[in-house]
C-alpha cells in the first residue's frame, strides 16, 4: 500500500480594490517605518544614491533589486544579483511577483512589507496637507533639516524646499517653527 503525503491546495486569486496602489512598508532597518509607493513601471533598490529606493543598511548591494510594475498594477520583485539575496516571505527568490502583506528581506537587516492601498489626498483631517507633504512636515517636527529629510526620503534637498513651499502657502505659515507647532497641535508628533 502507497501511503501519498502530497496534498492540493486550492489557488487563491488575490484581489485587490480597483483604486489600490501598490506601497512599501519598512518593517525593519534603519528607515524602519518609512512608507514608499511603488509608481514607475521599475524601481531600482540598493545603496546607489541615485536609486528610488536607496538603503544604507547594512548587506544592501549597490543595485540590488528591482520592483516591477505591471500595467494591471500587478508587482514583482527581481533580485540584480546580489550578494546577500533578496528574500520574500524566507524564501530566496530570483523572481517574485508579490501579493499584499508578503514581506521583502533585502540583506541582514531590511525588511520590507508590501501591501495595496488606497491612497488618500488628505491625511489629516486637521490639516489640509498630502501624505508626502505630512511626511516632510513630520520630519521637520522632529528636528530634522531639509538636508537630512531629503537624504531620508530619497531625493534631493530642493524637493523637499519645494515641498515646504507648498506646506507653507496651504497652512499659511513661513517658518518651521510654525510648522512645527501646527504639527505638535493636531497631535500629529509627540511634542518630546
């Protein structure tokens, strides 16, 4: 008698709500809690400056992986032959398309979660502000320069110039210290 241990599973299509855009979470590492939406049709992640997705955490290879957008929105990540591998859900992968909540580990220390969302114009209910403008008005909060939130963010110092122009004229403010207060006030940041 053939004892077979080998099972079917059934094939989950996994949906996702037609306005759901493709986003990733920083779950560990030294950005942890950064979010970054997944827009060109590729996006390169490594610890070249020069890269969308740039990482200084430690076994991140200077180009080191690539996410793939699909025209349906669909995603995969694509490991450029790097050293320490690239990883999705403990599995080393060459090729991967993902599906909401699988988790990217880039090297020792990154950890990625992926995941569609619906994007939403204003964040704060308080303030009239987008979400990147929120996310730079919260780095300002906390003390940090334009210099430090760009290099943060991944882009360049005038962007971020460019973005508190914006976040003044909505709030009608001129200084970060105003900002800061606005920020403090709608409970946005802890004020310590």
């Amino acid at each position: 008698m053939f004892d077979d241990e080998t099972s079917q599973r059934p094939v989950t299509i996994h949906r996702r709500p037609a306005r759901a855009k493709p986003r990733l979470h920083v779950e560990l590492g030294l950005c942890k809690g950064d979010k970054h939406w997944l827009q060109a049709p590729k996006t390169l992640l490594g610890r070249d400056p020069q890269a969308p997705l740039c990482f200084a955490d430690r076994g991140v290879s200077r180009r080191h992986a690539e996410f793939l957008r699909a025209s349906d929105g669909l995603v995969s990540v694509l490991d450029l032959g790097s050293t320490n591998g690239t990883y999705v859900n403990g599995s080393s992968i060459e090729l991967a398309a993902l599906r909401d909540g699988d988790r990217i580990q880039v090297g020792p220390e990154l950890v990625l979660r992926f995941a569609y969302e619906i994007p939403q114009r204003n964040v704060s209910p308080t303030l009239p502000l987008t979400s990147r403008q929120l996310e730079v008005a919260r780095l300002v909060a906390n003390g940090l320069t334009s210099s430090q939130i760009a290099e943060r963010l991944g882009v360049r110092t005038r962007t971020i110039t460019s973005h508190l122009d914006h976040i003044y004229e909505r709030l009608d403010i001129n200084s970060r210290a105003a900002l800061t207060r606005l920020i403090v006030e709608a409970g946005l940041v802890d004020p310590a």
